[in-house]
C-alpha cells in the first residue's frame, strides 16, 4: 500500500506528438530533427534489397517504385497515428506494420509498432519488433531505450545490459545508451557502477537530463539526502516541465518525512506525462494511502493502460479496488500480478486483507474468513514479515470461530423447526382421522339379514320347457 520506488518510466516515442508535429509539417523522431532517408538522424541504417509488389501504384503490373513505396508507407503511417489516437490499438499495430513492409527505412513505423504491442499486452511481440529495428539500426535509441525498460520490467537486467554494452561499443558516443545503462546498474543496485557511468554521461553532456535524474536517484539510495536534492533541484532549474525529476524529488521528501510534499510531487509528474507508468503507480499508491480511492483507480488503470506487463500497476490498481469494496475486481488484479511477478509477497498479504474486510454476496462468510487465513499463511510461508499479520490472522480465526457457531445455531434452529412443524402435521393428521363421518359402503355387510326366501323372485331359467305328456 505503499508508494514504492521503481526504477524506470515508459517511453511512447513519437506517438504523443505525431499528429501536431504533422500539422507543423514536420514528423519528429524522439532524437529530434526530421528522419532522414534512414529515419532518423545520424543514424545508420542497413537498407534490406528493394520490395517490389504487384498492383501497386504505377503502371499496370509493374512494381512498385521505391519513392511510391515510399509515399504508402507514410500514408499508412499517418493512419496508423489517428488510428491509435482514437484508441483503435489492435488496427494501429497492423497498419503500422504495413508502414514498416512497405518502407523498411521508416524506423519510426517499426517502433511505434512495438510501443502499440507493448500496450497491447504483446511484450514478446513488442520486443522481437524493438530487436529488429535495431538490427536495422543499432543507434536508433528509443527503441533500445523501450527495450530496456521492457526486460527491466520482466525481471531480465541481464539481457538489457549485455545489449546496451555492445550497443554503446557500436555508438560511444551516445550519451542516450549510456544513460541506459545507468538506469540498468541502478536498478540492479550496483550503484557505484551506476554513478560511474552517470558521470561518463554527464562529461558528454553536463546537462543531460536523465543522467542527473539517476545521480539524484543514486544519491537518495546511498542515503546522502540533501546532495540528492541539490542535484534533483538543479536539474529542476534546468527542465521544470521534465516528470522524472518531479518523481524522484518526491522520494526525496519522503525520506525525509514530508508527505504531503512528495503527493504533490508526484502528482506534478504524473500529471506531465500520461505515459510515465510509475509516476502514476507511485501517486496512485499515495492516493491509496490517502484513501481516495476513487482518484488512485483512475491514476493505475491509465498505468495498467500504458503497461499491462507491469506487476507494480497491477498491485497498486488491486489495493485502489479493495478501498472500493469491489473484490471479484480486486481479486483479478492481484491474480495478474502474481502471475505476472511471483515475488511479489505482498500480494498474498493483500489478499489476506481483501478477504478480511470486503463482503461479496457470491462469497460465504466462512469462505471469505477461510481464504484470508490461507493468504496470510501463504504470506508468511514466502518470508512476509508485516508487523500486523499476526493480529490480522488472528482477526481472520475469531470470526471464522464466530461464523461457524453462528452457522451451527442457524442449522440447529432449522432442525428443531423442522421437528416442531413435523409434529404438528403428524397431530393435525391424527385429529383429523378422528372426527372423520365414515362414507356409505356399496358392499354386504357381513352377518346382515336375508330377505325371506318366498319373496325372492326365482331368476328364468333358459333350458328349454318339457313337452306335455301324452293322455292314457
């Protein structure tokens, strides 16, 4: 339930600012800078052999040119934008993959293919699509930026940094990739190493945002508050509109006592970027701690919305539901974190506490007090140390106690009712059967009187008459 520190924020790319920059005239990549014929400034692109197809513009037949390809693929592009804009996400994917068939140069294509993936939920779709644009182009940096986040996300720091090493042997260079790795040590808690690097980044570029973010974040974990501050103030300064800075300058004030100052810190990141998923896990989490509920579920579900991979949105969208006292929604979303982060041990615990408080009629009480108490066993089984899990416990066994004798008394009372109606159907039936008037009988009474034998009429006979006899 609480706000909890996470390490990385999503990137988008270019689908945020596609259609305005269209306006302008302009299409710009994140790096800035109309795409070259490479799609993207300064970066290399290896071209695969001309794609040809039949039926397409030109003349009858005839292939189709490169510049007519050319021409479709950003007609596809465009669409794909207003596609994903008016939240058609499924159509987008595919009409930005036939951008990228038609043009395999318009990298811009290929990534915002893999961003509509990631929010699809499709992660291994998502990163085969970053990995072949940077086989494409190994220093197109937002798509290893997004790359790196997705495997951080999915528990694979090893895969992200052996990637972002060789990516930054090919383009030293760059400080993006470098600023990468940073992100990489940091969360891995090497720290040391990350400030190394941060540094290295900072020498390139003594003004490069995400590098002085991270020295900031690595500052705060090795408890050397106010030189965190200084340099997160500082950066503040130089990009006030920047939500990284205003996210970890809320965990500043956190360390330091102040609450109230962090909510509004990461409401102000939260609020300049719908797309930065752990400001709006981290305000959301703050907002359950607040007891808005109403407010948290809006701010995690636009985070399950950007990252339905990530565990930490889930839980947090979970506990934003238990304040509701919605538990079959509650439920599910804890399940999805779970499956997506088995580590995730305060689930269980959270589950033990949904199961304690929130009535559901489809539920039984006794069930209800049955599945807390498993939950938190199980949360203890995996190493939970909560202070209050013994009390919670406790809380769950006395009113399963309770519940139980309740249903005893309940099912005895409808016994004796039971009993009591029977014996008064069994009197009813008696009385009845006694004050009953016996009804005619159309049989002889046994031992009644015959009538006299002369009064009974002889009944014909059949046989034929005797004839008269003869006169002597």
């Amino acid at each position: 339930m609480r706000a909890r520190a996470t390490a990385t924020a999503p990137r988008t790319g270019l689908l945020a600012l596609l259609l305005a920059a269209a306006c302008a005239g302009a299409q710009h990549p994140a790096t800035g800078g109309e795409p070259a014929a490479g799609g993207a400034p300064g970066v290399a692109v290896k071209r695969p052999a001309a794609q040809g197809a039949a039926g397409t513009p030109g003349a009858a037949g005839a292939p189709e040119s490169p510049a007519e390809a050319a021409a479709r693929a950003r007609l596809l592009f465009e669409r794909g934008v207003r596609e994903f804009q008016g939240g058609e996400l499924g159509t987008a994917l595919l009409t930005f993959d036939q951008s990228w068939l038609a043009d395999p140069t318009l990298l811009v294509a290929g990534f915002d293919a893999g961003v509509v993936a990631e929010r699809l939920g499709k992660v291994d779709r998502a990163e085969k699509t970053y990995l072949e644009v940077l086989a494409a182009a190994p220093g197109f940096e937002p798509a290893s930026e997004n790359l790196t986040r997705l495997r951080l996300r999915t528990g694979r720091a090893d895969e992200a940094e052996a990637d972002l090493r060789e990516r930054i042997a090919q383009n030293p260079g760059s400080v993006r990739l470098r600023d990468q790795l940073v992100t990489v040590l940091a969360a891995t808690g090497r720290l040391d190493g990350a400030e190394q690097e941060a540094r290295k980044a900072l020498k390139q570029d003594e003004h490069d945002m995400p590098a002085m973010v991270s020295l900031g974040g690595i500052y705060l974990a090795k408890g050397r508050l106010e030189l965190a501050r200084m340099v997160l103030d500082n950066a503040r300064q130089v990009a006030p509109a920047d939500a990284a800075v205003w996210n970890r300058l809320a965990f500043v004030e956190l360390a330091q006592g102040n609450r109230p100052q962090a909510l509004d810190d990461f409401k102000k990141a939260a609020a300049l970027r719908e797309d930065y998923v752990e400001a709006h896990v981290n305000y959301g989490n703050m907002l359950v701690d607040a007891e808005d509920f109403p407010g948290a579920r809006k701010e995690l579900e636009l985070a399950v919305r950007h990252a339905p991979e990530s565990a930490p949105a889930h839980l947090g969208l979970a506990n934003a539901l238990r304040g509701l006292k919605d538990l079959p929604g509650a439920r599910a979303e804890y399940e999805k974190a779970l499956a997506l982060d088995a580590s995730l041990v305060d689930a269980q615990f959270d589950l033990g506490i949904l199961f304690l408080d929130v009535e559901d009629p489809s539920v039984p009480p006794a069930s209800r007090y049955e599945q807390a108490i498993a939950f938190f066993d199980a949360y203890k089984q995996k190493g939970g140390d909560e202070p209050r899990l013994a009390q919670y416990r406790k809380d769950a066994q006395v009113l399963l106690e309770k519940e139980k004798k309740r249903l005893a008394r309940e099912e005895k009372e409808k016994l004796r009712k039971a009993a009591e109606a029977k014996k008064k159907e069994e009197a009813a039936a008696k009385a009845a059967a006694a004050t009953a008037v016996p009804a005619p009988s159309s049989a002889p009474t046994v031992g009644a009187i015959s009538p006299p034998a002369a009064l009974v009429a002889p009944a014909p006979s059949s046989a034929p008459a005797p004839a008269p006899k003869a006169a002597k």
